[in-house]
C-alpha cells in the first residue's frame, strides 16, 4: 500500500510529494494528463516567500537561471519596490508556469518521486485505517492518506463534501497563444471593461493574448471564434489570430475551502482556494500549502505525531490565504478604467507613497509578513525565519542551507553545548552558531536578540527561548511528538 497518494502533478502537487519523500514517506502522484508536457505557458512566477521556500530545499538557483528577475508587487496600478525587504529575494520572479513545471519535475525525478499519468481520480471510499482510491478505469489504489492539488474543480474536494463558499464572477478573461496575421501593439491597455494585453513570445511568432470579455463567458472551453470576438470589441480587430495552441477562460471568482481536512483526505492548492490571477498569487500559495502540510503529514504517517497534527495545517493556511483571497479580489476591482475605479486607484497609490503602507502591503503581497498564531511571544513566533549568515565551526553557512533535507531545527545562538535535544535528538538537528548581525523583520522592523530558534521544516519558528529554555519541551512535544 502507498502511504500517500497525490492527485495532480502541477506544482502544488509535486512541491508536496517532494516534502513528503524528503520527510521519508512513500508517495506518488496519480495524474490524468498522459504526458508532463503542460500546453500553453499559463501562470507566470511567484513572489518573495516562495522564493525563499525554494531556497529552503536548495533548489531556488534552478528557478533563476530561467526566469526574469522584476519588480512585479503591485496594488492598485502601483508598483511596490521590495529593493529594501529583508530577504536575499527582495523581487518577483517571472517564469512560464509550463517551465516552473519542468524544473520541479526534474526534481521529483532526482527523488525518486514515481508519477502515474493517465490516471483520473473519479473518487474514494476512506475508512479508519485508509483510502481508496478510485479511478475513471475502474481500478482502485489504497493509501493511508490522499491529498487533492487536482486544481480548482478538484474530484477531491467535492467527493469529500467539502463546501466551496465564495464570490461568483464578475467579469471573465480570456488567455491563449495564437499566431497572428497582424502587426500588435505592444502593452497593457485598460478600459471600462477590464484589463487586455498581447505579447509576442521568445520564439517571435507565437503571441500571448489576454482580453477582458464584454460579458461573464459560460464555464464551457472557449473556440477561436470567442477570442477573436473579444478581440475586435476591444481593438476593432482580432489582428487575424490563428493555429491557437491553447485557449483558455478565467474570471475573479472567490472561493475557498470551508475546511481543508476531511478525515485522511485534505486539499491543497487551487483545490483549497480559486481567485483573481490578478497579482500572480496562484503558484506561491500552493507552493507554500506544499511545504507547510507536507513535513506534518510525514510525521503522522511515520508514527512520529498525532494525526490531530494535521488539524494545524488549516488553522495555519486557511486565514493566512483568506487574506490574500482579499487582495486579488481588490487589486482584481482596480484593473478597470471605470470613472469611480480609477479614483480609488489613484487615492490609493497616494497611500502607497507613504513608505509605512508601501511596505505593509509589500509584506502581504511577497509573502513576507505572513505569521501563524503560536500565541504570545517574541515577534519571531510564528513567522519565517530570516535567512542569517551564521558561522558554524569557524564557517559561514546560511540559515537556509540547514533546512534542505525538510528537517527541524534547533539553533543554539548561546554557550555551544547549553542546549540538550534530550529523546527527540533524532527528529530534530541541534546547530551551536554564532550570529553577531542585526534581526530585522519584514514589515515588524528590529527585533531583539535571541539566544535559541526552534526552526520547523517549513521555516517557520515554533519556540524561541533564552537562557531558560522555557516552554521548550512544549513546543517540542506538540510539533515533533511525545518524547
């Protein structure tokens, strides 16, 4: 029997499975595409925190070395220059959702991780000890757990009951790639109806298009014919587009999953959440989805944890992402030039100018300020461990270098030897460092020092202590198991 069993392979599912086989649980991804290759170029990039995820698990370089480094953070027509975050990624990288694909999918290979394709999830029947699977060719797999990253009309998520409220479309877009038989003109264009787009891609021929349709279009594939319709209603040609290799529909529908655990089933990605892809948010959050449910599930199904860890995961994402959910929906209002629209977006880039709520809204749109609800505490309770020079052993090594193997984290910045793991010396590493430099937080600012950091896998701190080491056992206890 599997133990997990993964449905998609897009990057929300393979980010997962790969935290899973590096947290030493049997897994693989079933997939209803025959082949790996994704049509189309779809989303492009993700922000800060992703990236710095990615660093987490040494992998980040592999992005970069194909994207397009930019100033992509925006609220309301503004740009938010990150040029002064503190992070070693103070910018978003632009990067084909099809080519993000392929680097992760020579990662999971490198790991081993086996992915079925052709492979359509239609169901599952789960019981206390596991799930089956079912399939559109009549078979079944058994796995202790399933994940659903099978997308926003995810099997998962509706054959598991979990509600899907939200805000119904109020406007539609359509994007494809197309050849064309006319000249482009070259840009952005807003107007009352939303925001249109063409770009010629880096093979000179094939041009990337996004128009606003006149109307909300029905939930069916769109044809040539709607396109060039959209098109022409806005540039009073279609410019002649022809041999589409993709065409596809989406709107500013809102929704999010009223629970993302149901039993031994839980939902990550776009099966958890739909939005705007206004602000480029679609990737980053499964991404992080990814790495924040997988070390958790590895544990319960080595043994190592309760299964009521796995509760932790919605209490940890679900707000987090509810307020990102309220971002795409407002930065999704502001590309309109309707009268009344434009008004609040220039008031509110007024209000960006002030550099106090440029970078909140920095925080929040990079990923940066997110922090989970740990209790009270110091201000790095909670939230993404900044990525420290730290000497180690009379050598620097970086903070995030220690977090590639997906495995926790107890930084000893005190006395080397004053800190002792006791019984869960072999689920968690004990590093004796030394950092002499300044701690310094997205949107909080400085902070004091601290003499220990317990650094979960997903790079969030679970306790920080002094001289005392108070709570520490605790915090050990709740995350990594009973002594």
């Amino acid at each position: 029997m599997v133990e997990v069993i993964v449905a998609g392979s897009g990057p929300t599912g393979m980010m997962l499975a790969a935290e899973l086989t590096l947290g030493g649980v049997h897994v693989e991804i079933v997939e209803r595409r025959p082949t790996p290759q994704l049509v189309g170029s779809r989303a492009g990039g993700f922000h800060s925190r992703t990236l710095e995820v990615l660093d987490q698990r040494g992998i980040v370089d592999r992005f970069l070395a194909e994207g397009q480094i930019v100033q992509a953070a925006a609220f309301a027509r503004t740009t938010l220059d990150l040029g002064d975050m503190p992070t070693r990624h103070p910018y978003s990288l632009g990067l084909w959702q099809n080519r993000i694909e392929r680097i992760l999918g020579g990662w999971i290979e490198e790991l081993g991780v086996p992915v079925r394709r052709g492979r359509e999830v239609t169901g599952f029947v789960q019981d206390d000890a596991g799930v089956d699977v079912l399939f559109a060719d009549g078979e079944r797999a058994r796995a202790q757990y399933l994940v659903g990253a099978d997308g926003g009309r995810s099997t998962v998520r509706k054959a598991a009951g979990i509600d899907f409220p939200g805000w119904e479309a109020t406007r539609s877009n359509l994007i494809a790639e197309v050849e064309v038989t006319e000249e482009t003109p070259t840009g952005v264009r807003i107007d009352q109806v939303g925001i249109h787009g063409l770009q010629v891609l880096e093979d000179g021929h094939t041009v990337r298009v996004v128009v606003t349709e006149q109307t909300v279009g029905p939930a069916t594939e769109p044809s040539l014919a709607d396109l060039s319709a959209a098109l022409t209603a806005v540039y009073r040609t279609d410019f002649g587009v022809h041999a589409p290799t993709w065409i596809s529909r989406f709107t500013d529908a809102t929704r999010q999953a009223a629970a993302y655990r149901n039993g031994r089933v839980l939902i990550a990605g776009d099966a958890a959440h739909v939005h705007s892809p206004a602000g480029g948010q679609g990737i980053g959050l499964g991404v992080q989805d990814a790495v924040n449910l997988g070390w958790k599930l590895a544990q319960v199904v080595r043994g190592i944890s309760p299964d009521t860890l796995l509760d932790t995961y919605h209490a940890e994402r679900h707000p987090a992402e509810a307020r990102v959910l309220q971002y795409t929906m407002a930065q999704s209002v502001t590309q309109r030039a309707d009268p009344r629209i434009s008004a609040l977006a220039d008031l509110a880039s007024d209000l960006l100018s002030v550099d106090a709520a440029r970078t909140r809204m920095a925080g929040l749109v990079s990923g940066l300020d997110v922090r989970y609800d740990l209790g009270e505490g110091h201000p790095l309770l909670g939230r993404r461990m900044p990525d420290l020079d730290l000497v180690i052993a009379g050598a620097a090594v970086r903070t995030y270098s220690l977090l590639h193997d997906a495995r926790a984290v107890l930084l000893n910045l005190g006395k080397p030897g004053s800190v002792d793991l006791g019984p869960w010396r072999d689920r968690v590493r004990l590093v004796d460092a030394s950092y002499d430099g300044a701690w310094e937080l997205p949107v909080v600012g400085e902070v004091t020092t601290t003499a220990a950091i317990l650094i979960r896998p997903d790079g969030h701190v679970a306790w920080v202590g002094d001289r005392s080491r108070t709570g520490l056992e605790d915090a050990l206890t709740m995350w990594f198991g009973e002594p």
